[in-house]
C-alpha cells in the first residue's frame, strides 16, 4: 500500500469533555459493518457496529461524562484484510492517543462473547475480570487462536501497529450462518446483544477510569509495573457468573502445588509407618494408576475416531451431525465411555506391588488408592505440562485435580462410617466434584458446538482421507471432551460402571445411533451447505471472452458429487447424468478461483461446465483491461521498472480485483514499496499477490520492478457481483439447505 493511498468507509466519533485534548489517552471501540461477498452480515458484523452505536447512546443519554475520550471507530473494510484498521492506524491524528482498545467481533450469531485475545500485557484482562457483568473470558484461548485460521482487527492495533493494550471479543457460536446469505437479524441468539452491551459498557467504563491508561508516548516514555507486562496471566470465568484471575507468579507456584502433592503422597502415607521400601512400591502403584488412566483417557478419543469411521464405509455421505449436533453425542458418547471403562474391566484387579499384609488393608482400598492417586496424578502433570510450555490453559486440569482432592477427602472421611462399596461413599465422593463437572459439562458442549458449527466451513480436503476428516475430528472432540467430564469419576465410581449390563446398554445405545444416523440429512436452512458459484469469463484485450464457464467448489468434505444428487434440478440443468464421475468431469485448478484468493486453498476437487458468453457480451462494453501507461526505465544495476494502468471496464459491482504476479519482481508501488514473500499452488512458480478492494471512479495505476530483463507475468482476475439471467437462473435452482456465494469472474493474463 502506497503513501498516496486513499482510504474510504471509515467513520470516527469521540466522545469527551469538551476541555480533552487530542493527545488525550484514549480508549477505541473498533467494530466493523462491511460484510464478506453474498452475506448480510447481521452477525459478522453489524451486530458489532450497533453495539457501539448503542454505547454511544447511552454514554450521551445518561449523562456520563467519560474522564477520557471514547474514539468510536466503524471501518467499512475488515473483511478485505483489515483494510480499514490499517488505514486509521497508518494516517489518523487519534492512533498516537489511544490508550486501550476493544475489538468487537462475530464469527456466527451470538451465544459466548468470549474475550479470544487479550493484551500485550494482562492488564486488559485485569480490567475486564473487575468490570464484566457477564464475565466470558478464558485465557486458554489465546492458547489455540493463533492456530485457528482467520484474523482480526485486533491484530493491527495490538501487534503491527502500536503494541496497544487490549482485547478481542468474539461471538463464537451461531456458526452456521457465518459469512453466508443465511446472516439476517432475525437468527441473531436472543440475549447475545444485551450480555454483549452490558460488558462493553462496563468494561469501557473501566479502562477510562483507569489510571494505567497512557498514550503511545506515555507507554515509550515510561516503565510499566510487572503486573502490566506479565504477558501470561491465567483468567477464566465460571458459567459467566464471575470470573477469576491471577498473575503468571501465582500460577507458577498454584499449579505446581497438584504435582508436589502427587510426588510426596506415598512418602506421606507410608513412611512413618511401613518405611522406605513401601514408600517406593505405592509410589509404583500411583504410577500404574495414572498409566492405566491415561490409556482410558486416550481410549476415550480413539474409540470414537475407529466409531466414525466404520460408519462412513457404510454410508453414502458424512457429517450427518452437521444440522443434528446432537447426533455427535448419541453415536460418539457411549463409545467413548467404553474406552475410559476399558482398562477398568481389563485390569478388574489392579496389579498392586504393595505388600497387603504389611500395610493391613484390603485388596479393594489399596486399588481404589491407586487408582485415584494416579488419575490425579495424570491431572497434576497436564497442569505443569502447561506451565512449563508457558500457555495459560493449565486453569482446567488445576481445577480437576483441586477438586479431585476435595472430593478424595470426603469419600476418605466417609468410608469410615459407610465402608468401601457403599452407594453412600461414593456419593460422598462426586459431591465436591460437582462444581467442576458442571463447569466441565458447560465448557466441554460448548467446545463439540462450536466445532461442529466450524466443520461446515473447514474446506474440501483431498482424498481419499479428506472424505474421513470431519467426522474423526468431531469424534475425537466429543471423545475428549467426554474424557475431560466423566475422568474424574472413574476412579472411584468405576466399580458400579464397569458391569457388563452397563457396558452392552452403551453398545447398543451406539450401534441404535449409528443406524438412526443415516436417516438425518446432513444440511437444512438453519445448517446450510456452503457452495460457490463462479461464472468466470476469460477475455483479451479488454473487449473479447475467450472462454466462458462455470466453476463449482464446495467448502466441506460432501464432495460436489454429493450436492448434484440431492441437487437434481441443477443436475439436470448442467446435463449431468447418472454417470459423471470426477474422472469424467473437468476440473477446475485453484489459479480458476483466484480472485478469492485465499479462499481456494480450502478447495479440491472443483469442477468446471461450459457456459455461453453472448449475454455478458450485451451487457458489457469493456472488460478489465491491464496496459502499460508510460515508457518503462531501465537502472544502471540492470533492473527495470514498468508503469501500468489497470482498468476494471464497465462492470457494475466491482468487490476486488486480484493480481498475481509471476518473474523476477524485485519491488513494486504498494506496501512502501516491500514485496511479500511469495505464494505457490499446484506446482506453479512463486506468485505474489496483490488485492486491489472496491470499485473507483478512477483507473488504478502503480509500477512493478524487475531484477532482470526476465518476462514479468501478470493474472488478472475481477469479480463482479453481477450475474448475467443464465447464472441467476441456474444459482435460484439450488435447493434451500445449499447457501450459494454466486459472482462473476474476468480473468485476463499479460507479460512485460
């Protein structure tokens, strides 16, 4: 992006008294209101937009006057690269003001606000554990965000542009209808804008007064206490009713303190009484039992996995949980119990190396013993794993194994009034479990819904595994997460589980989901099937179609083959009959789809039909068009530069034009001038790629560098949200449960 670029759609408003200064310490409420190509956007993200609107409101209708600026931002170009945060921190009088920022997100409908980011530092965390009326924070997510693929703004204002404190608060569920045609106010998760409201409002509140609030030259200038610095802060809020939060010191010394207790417990135990040797064999014995837990802990997950499977070698199509979430659970829960009971029924006698006769105890207390002395030490090392690795997650397992040992003291305190094998002892033992089952129960289904929601949108994966992927995947979740809820209990409550009357009703009740899945459709209109249509047109000369067709791509492991059979009217019109086959059928490369350009790396197996070109003819005088505007120089080091124009014709809706540029480039006009490194597909040379977002009244004009006298190569691709009747025709006979992103596409090829 050059210097003279011209940024539009950004609209700003701050609030303040009326003696503040623009160097004021700020706080930013960020929210964008453009939505991606075929979508409304009510959730991604006008939702965020009417949030901060209604701040607004209330800010001035209360008569709050804020100690500090409020900076509103409304960027009209997150979906295009972060185009519009980019710009306000690249060229606005405000960026150096502000002193924190909120970036509020959607990625579905509604359901958890959940805080996805926070920082640099853990005083934005901080602030929000003291002031969110609803709390929904986990610190674990900023474990696995950075691998989720996609982004937000909150990247520009915290990372690239900077280093502000803040935090990124994102609609997490309602995923189905996430960058679809399906995003309409009226599927917004009821509640979700209040909760949302009420948090920002408060949370706001909170930063403003705030006396850590610095400007960028403030933050330089001066050295902040450890507390803001300490990048690695442990928060989570429990059932949104509050939230708790500690610093990086206190969980280094919090969640050693589970494995400690694991390590000294046979010493504690057994020492004073039946010396070193016996400390060494229990010792061994609570190594066997956390083996033995973690083998049903792991169970637990590859049961399921081997489940889903053997059901897709028998069924015509997968992801029937998709519109029927919970499918997942009926087929994959009672698998995965079996395998946490495995090594129970296995080992129905725990090979102990303890002498019973020394230590004047039965068989069943010294099993039980080690039994949960090792499931809690499985929990205790996840915990330090944690740690060590410097992730902030380590809060879960803490909370296990703490109330793992609450629960141990009860079931050992009763045990002397009602024995081993009462009913009563054990539930003496689930009673102080009942908190972090509940918050696991909570977590965990929260968790299955929020993958299964991300399944439809996770690409088509190559075969001939990609076809297996989804469901392993939703399996292997539900089978941890199952791991995650029931492992505390096994321990002790595994001598009334593992009975073989309990084991075959779980069979059955496995095998009856397996065969009642195949009568569940995979899709519906609240569950729909992403598909995308690309009329795409190849021209020369900015007034010729070389070649016209339509390309078809799909965004999830049901191949398109899958679409045209339960698609019959789209079948019929594409004249495919009872034999097309992928090995029949022209395929469409990822270079087709290249004005989406990140978005085919989700795509295989894309196919390709022939399309006339007579009526975008009629429409369309010209077509886009690349040409050189001046004479190119030549630099004595031998490097030459070319001056181009690029002109998008007379297309009416333009979205982006997509340059991708083969040779020996060595620097070009945007980006100050800095070339990415470079992408590759296919097999295809090095690529650097170039979006040029929105339509302009004006051509775009920049240069490209070469290193050498070598050819540079330049793929043009526009896309046009038009579509010509034919193409309108064709995308409204898809059925209801399909959500298809239509548009056109002119691609055009030149060398200089």
């Amino acid at each position: 992006m050059s210097d003279d670029t011209v940024f539009f759609l950004l609209y700003n408003y701050r609030i303040s008294s009326t003696d503040s200064q623009d160097t004021d310490p700020s706080v930013l409420i960020n929210a964008h209101f453009d939505s991606p190509l075929g979508s409304p956007g009510a959730g991604d993200c006008g939702s965020c937009a009417a949030a901060a609107l209604e701040i607004a409101r209330l800010t001035i209708d209360s008569g709050w006057v804020p100690p500090r600026p409020i900076i509103l931002l409304f960027n009209g170009a997150e979906e295009v690269f972060l185009l519009g945060a980019h710009g306000f921190m690249r060229m606005h009088k405000w960026r150096d003001s502000i002193g924190a920022f909120i970036n509020v997100e959607a990625s579905g409908t509604g359901g958890p606000d959940l805080v996805c980011q926070s920082g640099p530092g853990s005083w934005p965390s901080s602030v929000y554990a003291q002031s969110a009326i609803y709390p929904m924070a986990h610190s674990a997510a900023q474990d696995v965000f950075p691998v989720i693929p996609g982004d937000t703004d909150y990247r520009i204002f915290s990372q690239d542009y900077g280093s502000i404190p803040g935090l990124d608060i994102i609609f997490l569920l309602g995923g189905y209808y996430y960058h679809t045609s399906y995003d309409t106010v009226d599927r917004l998760l009821p509640g979700s804008i209040q909760a949302r409201g009420d948090n920002l409002y408060s949370t706001v509140k909170a930063f403003v007064e705030s006396s850590k609030l610095k400007n960028a030259h403030e933050r330089e200038s001066l050295n902040f206490s450890d507390e803001y610095n300490d990048e690695r802060a442990v928060f989570f809020d429990y059932l949104t009713w509050f939230m708790i939060f500690y610093s990086r010191r206190i969980a280094v010394v919090l969640h050693s303190i589970p494995f400690i207790i694991f390590l000294i417990m046979p010493f504690f135990s057994r020492l004073l009484n039946s010396g070193l040797y016996c400390c060494f064999a229990t010792f061994y014995d609570f190594a066997k039992g956390m083996i033995l837990h973690a083998t049903g802990i792991l169970l637990a997950i590859i049961f399921p996995v081997i489940f889903s499977i053997l059901r897709l070698l028998f069924s015509s199509y997968g992801m029937n949980w998709f519109a029927n979430p919970f499918l997942a659970f009926m087929m994959f829960t009672p698998v995965s119990l079996i395998g946490l009971l495995v090594p129970r029924i296995v080992f129905c006698v725990f090979p102990l190396s303890q002498d019973v006769s020394v230590l004047k105890s039965s068989k069943e207390a010294l099993s039980d013993e080690a039994r949960f002395w090792g499931a809690f030490g499985f929990y205790a090392s996840l915990t330090l794993v944690y740690l060590v690795a410097g992730l902030s997650g380590g809060f879960l397992t803490f909370f296990t194994s703490a109330s793992m040992l609450l629960a141990w003291i009860s079931f050992h305190l009763s045990i002397k009034f009602y024995g081993h094998q009462s009913v009563r002892s054990t539930v003496f033992y689930v009673i102080p479990l009942i908190p972090c089952l509940t918050y696991s129960v909570y977590f965990g289904g929260f968790l299955v819904q929020f993958f299964i929601e991300r399944m439809g949108m996770m690409g088509s994966l190559p075969p001939p595994y990609g076809y297996y992927i989804p469901d392993i995947v939703v399996a292997a979740i539900v089978g941890f997460v199952t791991g995650w809820c029931v492992g505390p209990l096994i321990s002790i409550c595994s001598n009334w589980l593992a009975r073989s009357s309990i084991l075959q009703f779980l069979l059955q009740l496995g095998v009856i989901a397996l065969a009642l899945s195949s009568q569940f459709f995979p899709y519906g209109t609240d569950a729909p099937k992403r598909v995308v249509f690309q009329h795409t047109f190849r021209t020369a000369d900015g007034n010729q179609v070389v070649d016209s067709s339509y390309d078809f791509a799909v965004a999830d492991s049901n191949s398109l083959l899958f679409l045209f059979k339960y698609a019959p009217e789209v079948a019929k019109e594409l004249h495919i009959g009872p034999d097309f086959s992928f090995e029949t059928a022209k395929t469409s490369n990822k270079r087709t789809f290249m004005v989406l350009f990140p978005v085919p790396f989700l795509f295989s197996r894309s196919l390709k039909f022939p399309a006339r070109s007579d009526e975008v003819l009629k429409r369309y005088s010209h077509f886009p068009h690349l040409y050189t505007n001046k004479p190119q120089t030549t630099s004595s080091d031998g490097s030459r530069r070319v001056y181009l124009e690029l002109s998008v014709g007379s297309l009416e809706e333009v979205w982006v034009a997509v340059l991708n540029i083969t040779g020996p480039l060595s620097s070009w006009s945007f980006a100050d001038n800095t070339v990415p490194v470079p992408e590759t597909a296919e097999g295809g040379p090095p690529s650097y790629i170039c979006r040029l977002s929105g339509a302009s009244h004006e051509n775009w004009t920049f240069w490209l560098e070469a290193s050498n006298s070598g050819d540079l190569r330049v793929d043009v691709a526009v896309l046009d949200q038009v579509l010509v009747d034919k193409a309108k025709k064709l995308k409204r006979l898809f059925p209801p449960w399909a959500d298809v992103t239509a548009y056109s596409s002119f691609m055009s090829s030149y060398v200089f």
